[in-house]
C-alpha cells in the first residue's frame, strides 16, 4: 500500500487548449472509436495563446498524432460499466476504454492531414463537437505501436463475433421513407451507424441502446430517434422511425433542451403514432 | 478561431489515482522512452479509493496497459524545445513528446505482468519514481497500433543515425575502478544508460547534457555526476568521473536538497581534483 493518503495529494488541474470542430453534436454520432475507414475531416482549433502557434511547428510530415482530451460529457466514474460490444457483462472499468473514469481522460491516435495558422485539420475521430482537448503529441510507431498486443477479453469478444459473422439489415418500405423524409427535410442523418451497430450485433443491450419491445421485435435508440426492426435468422429488418422523446415532453415550452423538438414534432404530425 | 475566450473556460481537475514505484529516482536515470528489450520490472500502487480494485478486474489476458500520466517534475511549458536527440536545433513542442507541455500529461503503453489487490506489476517504463498515474487503459491494436505512420523530422533523424551507426564507447581504468567505487559503495549506478547516450550519439548536446570541455575533450552530465569523455573516429573514451557539484556546494549545511552528498564528498576526499 502507498504511503500517500489521497485526502493529503494535491489535485492537478489541467486547461484546454483547444477544442473539436467534429460536426457530431450527440453522443450517439460520435463512434466509440475512430472509423478509419471513413474519408471524414475534422478540426481542432486551438485557443489563440501567445505561443501554441508556434508549438505546432515541425508537425509536417507525421501521419498521426494523439489527440489527448477531456470525456466533458460525463460526470461520475464506475468501478464496472458495461461496454458497447463484448461479453454483454459488467466489466473491471481499467479493462475498458469507457468515459466513466476517474479522470475523464480520453487518447486517440488520429491522421494529421495539415496545420494552418491555429487549426489542425485531422482524419476520423470519436470525439463530439466541442470536446477540449488537452494535448498533440506525434505519434511514434517505435514507441507506441504494438500490433501483436494481445487483447483479454477484447480478443475473446472479436473472435466470437468474426465467427458469428454480421447480420445483413434490411430497411422495410416505411422506414426507407422515413429515413429519407428526414433527411431531407430535417438534415437528421442516423442510419449508417445505426445499421453498423445492427450488421454488427443486433441482441438487446443497454449501451448499444437495443431493447426488446413490448408486444414483440425490438427497438434501437438513435439519439433523439428510435428503429423499431425485427430479427429472423441473422437477418435484421428495420420497418419503422419513431421519435423517442413522448409527445408530452416536446409540447412542453418549458423544456428547452430536446433535441430536434421542431423534426420530432413535425413527424407526429406525418406519422401519428397508433 | 474558436469564440470561446480562454479566460471563459473552467479549468479541468485530476486527482492521481496512484503512483509508480520505478526505483528511479531522478529524470536522469529515466529514460525518454521505454527500453522495450530489457527485463525490468516496476510497479504502480493505486491509492485505497473504494472502487479501485473492483475497476482492475478483467484486465487478465491483457499484454499491454496505457498509463496516463502527470510530469510532476516539469513546472512550465515551452512552444519550442530541444529534443534528447533529433536534429540539434529547436522544435514546435506539439511536434515532441518533450514533458514542457502545457498541460503536462504523458502516455506510456507498457507490459502488463500481473495484477494484485491495488498492484499492478508492469515491465519498462519511462516514469520517474513517484510519478502520478492518473489513468490505466487496455492497448488495443486495432484502434492504437500503426506501425507504419511516418513520423517527419524523428524519421528523419533516425534514418541518418543508422547511416552514422554506433559509436564504440571504452571505458580507460580509471573510469572502470571509479564506476565500480560509485556502485559498490554507495549504490550509485549510471554507466549503462551513459553508455547507450554516448553510443548513439556523443555530439554536445544540451538535453543529452553532453558539453565541450575547457581545455578539449566533453563531459557528460549524469544526475550528480560527470563523466570526461574523448571521441576520436566513432570511438568514444571515458577517461574519468567527476561529482557535478562544486566542494563549496558539498560543504554548505544550508543546502539540503543535494542528491548524493555523501558521495560526492567521499569521492573527493579519494580522487582530489587537480
């Protein structure tokens, strides 16, 4: 046991020294991790201290850099959480890349694809906008890649899945329209990482945001959205959009904070729930 | 430029959930790296928080952890620094992984050996003794490993060190029977970690604290002590070693911070200087 008591260590204090500009607003948008396959751009722009200018100098011709940043969008850590994928049980915290940590820190090696003036444009991240970034350091294979590292449950969790194999999802006539209809109308976009979630694993589950639905089939929670689909033989069929907020609570003038309240609103009105 | 004005933002508040115990005591014996071939063996000490054990489970089966980590030793940060080794000239800080950061928060993926009640056994690692750790994460290669990144001016400079190659680097018998004198007697050990300084790269250096010596000849500084060195043809000679402090320094009862006191004085009372 150590002899420091932690009611006797001085707290340590951190500022930012930038933020995102990732374009996901809601939790659900941004991935778990980066999607490098995605040929998606996102920026960090710098706060305009004396000096940071010139401390992204010499940042030409790095791949990647890490990205060192503040999970501001949690407040409490748990000693067990339950991840998005894997043996659908409660997991030890420090075993996970979860936000609800004791310090909410958060790495990502992201690609580098240039630096202007304060702002780094940069490849696929999981980071929602507006999230402070404490640091950019290079990334250095010599030092930080290790692709033979293995991966305890993580692996375990990866080969079931290789060998279970991906759900093919279909969407039914109704939700094509919906899906479209919002679109357009509203610019909400969800179904590319809602049918990625579902290729991938479509069984109920609290972080995934799946849950079995009375009267029978499912439903998949996609921020202020839900799909209700079924699932028949590793075939995943999604037949409906709904919004997931209750009417209740999008005609009350007194909660201000409803996400798409205005689409929400406007497809009740389309699509009047039964 | 972003809208948020830095005076507006919170600062951001850590608090060490633990610290390493890496028997090295000063930033000299540290390395900059971990040295992933040697057999060491180090330990971080989570403090008594309830919670802490119960967030180390499933981390069996796990190669490798990130440590996220707190340069207690550095108090200020710098936009341009000058790297242990690289290019001899000053570079943008966010282009190193220099301790001078604004927010002073290192990463280290190291071995993982065991885990024990609030221990966790690791193999190398490049943290000073007592170092605060202020987050354990599982290293993933599907989301941390790129072998393959390019790493600008690093990859420049390791290309021309392995057309430069080694130096040869001898110790002379006075050297070797003062080096011995230092480890027998007073446990003091820095010869490995000069030697592998001075085999990559003997130049004077003011990070690798390697200076011109009045006179000719170099001398390598080594946490309180010095080593005289000669470099003729890639062939490095250590002739001597001296105590970094001056006898007056030694001497003086007011200063009680001076590592290897008892040392250095016993070392001057055997080998006068000139």
């Amino acid at each position: 046991m150590v002899s420091k008591k932690p009611e006797n260590i001085p707290a340590l204090v951190c500022q930012p020294i930038g933020f995102i500009r990732s374009g996901k607003h809601l939790k659900h948008a941004a991935r778990h991790q980066p999607d490098e396959a995605a040929e998606e751009r996102n920026h960090i722009e710098l706060l305009p201290v004396p000096g940071y200018q010139e401390a992204l100098h010499d940042l030409v011709g790095f791949d990647r850099v890490w990205l060192v940043w503040w999970f501001h969008l949690n407040t409490r850590w748990r000693s067990k959480i339950l991840p998005p994928f894997g043996p659908g049980k409660r997991l030890g915290l420090f075993s996970t890349r979860s936000p609800h940590r004791p310090n909410p820190i958060g790495i990502t090696p992201v690609r580098l694809y240039g630096v202007k003036k304060f702002t780094l444009e940069i490849g696929p991240c999981d980071l929602v906008d507006g999230t402070p970034i404490l640091d950019i350091k290079p990334y250095l294979p010599s030092y930080d890649s290790f692709p033979e590292s293995a991966t305890g449950w993580w692996g375990d969790y990866a080969k079931e899945e290789a060998e279970r194999g991906p759900c093919a999802v279909k969407i039914a006539p109704l939700a094509t329209e919906q899906l479209a209809w919002l679109e357009d109308k509203w610019k909400v976009e969800f179904k590319g990482r809602m049918v990625e979630i579902l290729t991938r694993d479509p069984r109920p589950h609290r972080t995934r945001r799946i849950r079995n639905r009375r009267g029978g089939g499912f439903d998949i929670a996609c921020g202020a959205w839900r799909a209700v689909f079924d699932c028949v033989d590793s075939v995943v069929t999604v037949t409906a959009v709904e919004p997931a907020f209750p009417p209740v609570f999008l005609r009350d003038t007194q909660r201000t904070r409803v996400p798409d309240r205005e689409a929400q609103i406007a497809f009740l009105l389309k699509w009047p729930k039964a």
